[in-house]
C-alpha cells in the first residue's frame, strides 16, 4: 500500500471490513460507485452462539452475502477470534480486576481492525482498507489528517485514537463526509437488504445479554459495602467491577434527597464510595495522568501545548493544557470536569483534527489523587 503512487479507482483494490450493518453497507455501496475494485470481509472476533445454538454471526454475514450480491463485489469471511481474546478480552477483564473500566472499542481498533485485519487486507493485495467509521482522513504534503465525521452525533474519531499515521494513510473512511440520515437515505434509494437494520449498540461479545451476568461468568465477584466519603455504611455491592464512576443505577440506595452516585472505588478495602448529588465536588477532577499515548498527527507537537480533549464518547470538548513526557501525558483541564474514569481513553483534538490520545491511568483533583482506584 502506497499513498505516494496515485492509481485510478479501477486499478485500486479496496478491502472493506463488513459487519452486516447499515453503515459497512453503504460504505461497500460508495466505493463501488466511485469506481473501485471492492472486496467485501466479515469478521468473525467473537463465538457468540447462544445455549440453544443460536448465532447472530451467521446472520449478520448472510447480510453481508445478501448486500454484496446486490452491489456485485465479491466477499470472504475471516476468523479473528483467538486474536480477539488474546488481544482485546483479556485486557478487557485485566482491567476489571484492577477497578478500571476498559475501553474494549479502542483496543479492538488499535489490534484487530487497524491491525490484523488490515494485514490481511495486504496479503489480497489490497491499496487501501476501508471501514464503515464516520471519520475523514485528509492528505497533507506529511501524510494525512484524520478529522472528525461531519456528522458530530455519529463521530468515531473517539475509538480510533490509538492509530498511528502509517495505519491512517492506509485506511479509507467513506463515509465521513456523510451524516446518519443520508447514509439510510442511501441505502433505502438502493433498497439494500440492511437499509432498515437496526444499529447494533454496545459491546459485540456482550449483545443482548445482562452486562452484570456476562462479567459474573468470567471474573469472581467480591461482595462489599457502599460507604460514603467519610465512612457512613450505605448499603452493599455485589462486586466493584459492577460499577463506574458517576454511576447512578443499580445501586439501590432510596431515601429522600438528591440521588446517589457511584463517586470511587477502594480496592484494598473493597468498599464501593458514594455519594448524593449529580453535582457532587467528588465526581470532579482538574488534571489527570495518562500512559499508551499515541500521537497519530502529522503536526510538531511542543513537549506543552493547549487543545481540546474528550474524556469519553458523546462528551463535550474540553479545553486543556497537555505535558508530553514519552509515551505519557500529564493534561491540565481549564475547568473541572465531572466522573474522569480510569481505564477510558483521552482524546486530544486541535479544532476538527484528531491529535490522538491515551489511557486514562489516574486523575487529580488540585493536586491530590482522587481514589477511584486503588
């Protein structure tokens, strides 16, 4: 793959990784349009057959056979699924035991779609590798720029944060420049067979299933009590791995007032911190460390500089102040923000363009450590 020789659409072969979604669909549809040699890929990373021998797999790529057949590109089916337990479950639950909560969408990105999924599409003598992301990838004289998807509801510039530029000038994003609606107005005018489909939302190796039962079949859960910040006893958790921070629901804690929030976590003592208010001093921190920083723009960065950053998907910008020191990053927020969690992701941003980001590894509140872990 080479962004220095240009080819025409008919002379690049372009892999699109599809998961029998809307999206990988119309993405699939665009790049034949636009002249490309298309092949379609499902990926299987996860073996979510049910007690009764049930697959969603198995339809999600009859989907993708159905849409393929309608656009006219050919399509394969490829087994990640022992990379994607060695790579993205096992750190999903590492984190768990530890009391973070785990971002399973960035590393899935960063190791299996950006990664082993893209050698693949090299070894079809693939030019590019396509996915269904709402992001853009721009070409600049250094490389390219991966900025946000117009539509500012769907972008997934959030997930793609662990990319690196060689990754990025590799990667095609089709329909970045498109907003939700369009994309089934697309679809619908071409009456694909995933036009109407609705969006899947959540985990993939979770789905449908109880979120608290899932992680209960693989870690062991340690009872323990809900205290308040200065030790009055509130109630008992089944397990802190149950609960994140700014958690309101399911910690069962009535009574009249404000409601309860999930504030921190204590893990030698295994005590779950709580506290009443939405609003609450607890829930806000100033500055936060973070490690596994990649930078993935083209742009010199000073060791200090200012920017904007997000905490978590669908969470406003956040003007900061960001230390580059190596592979981490210590960021200065402009003004307290509310329930930073460890484990997530922190992505910087100069106005639309993706700087990069990191883990969230501990956070700070005017100087003091805040105990969401540890």
């Amino acid at each position: 793959m080479n962004m220095t020789t240009k080819k025409a659409p008919a002379d690049t072969r372009v892999v699109i990784g599809m998961s029998g979604g809307v999206d990988s669909s119309v993405a699939a549809l665009l790049l034949k349009q636009q002249g490309y040699e298309v092949i379609g890929i499902f990926m299987k990373n996860w073996d979510d057959t049910d007690e009764s021998g049930h697959c969603t797999a198995t339809e999600d790529f009859e989907d993708v056979r159905s849409v393929c057949d309608q656009i006219g590109i050919p399509y394969y089916s490829v087994n990640f699924e022992k990379q994607y337990w060695d790579k993205v479950f096992t750190y999903f639950l590492e984190e768990y035991k530890v009391g973070r909560t785990p971002n399973p969408d960035v590393m899935c990105n960063k190791e299996i779609k950006f990664k082993a999924f893209l050698e693949h599409a090299k070894s079809l003598g693939a030019d590019y590798l396509a996915t269904g992301h709402y992001a853009q990838v721009v070409e600049r004289e250094d490389g390219v720029a991966m900025l946000r998807g117009v539509d500012t509801n769907k972008d997934q510039t959030y997930f793609l944060n662990q990319l690196t530029q060689e990754q990025l000038q590799q990667v095609m994003f089709p329909l970045g420049h498109l907003e939700k609606s369009s994309v089934r107005e697309i679809a619908e005018a071409a009456g694909l067979a995933t036009a109407k489909k609705k969006d899947s939302t959540g985990i993939c190796f979770i789905g449908e299933r109880n979120f608290k039962e899932f992680l209960g079949e693989y870690l062991p859960a340690r009872p323990g009590e809900m205290q308040t910040m200065d030790g009055k006893v509130m109630g008992k958790h089944d397990g802190l791995m149950y609960h994140t921070i700014g958690q309101r629901h399911g910690l069962g804690i009535g009574g009249a007032g404000e409601p309860w929030f999930a504030v921190g976590k204590d893990l030698k003592r295994n005590v779950l911190l709580v506290e009443q208010g939405f609003y609450h001093d607890a829930l806000f921190s100033t500055s936060l460390h973070a490690t596994k920083m990649n930078i993935c723009t083209t742009k010199e960065l000073p060791e200090s500089f200012e920017c904007t950053a997000k905490f978590r998907y669908r969470q406003p910008d956040t003007k900061v102040t960001v230390q580059l020191i190596g592979d981490k990053a210590i960021v200065t927020f402009d003004e307290p923000v509310r329930a930073v969690t460890p484990g997530q992701a922190v992505v910087l941003y100069d106005d639309e363009e993706c700087l990069g980001g990191g883990t969230i590894d501990e956070v700070f509140k005017d100087g003091n450590k805040l105990t969401y872990v540890g």
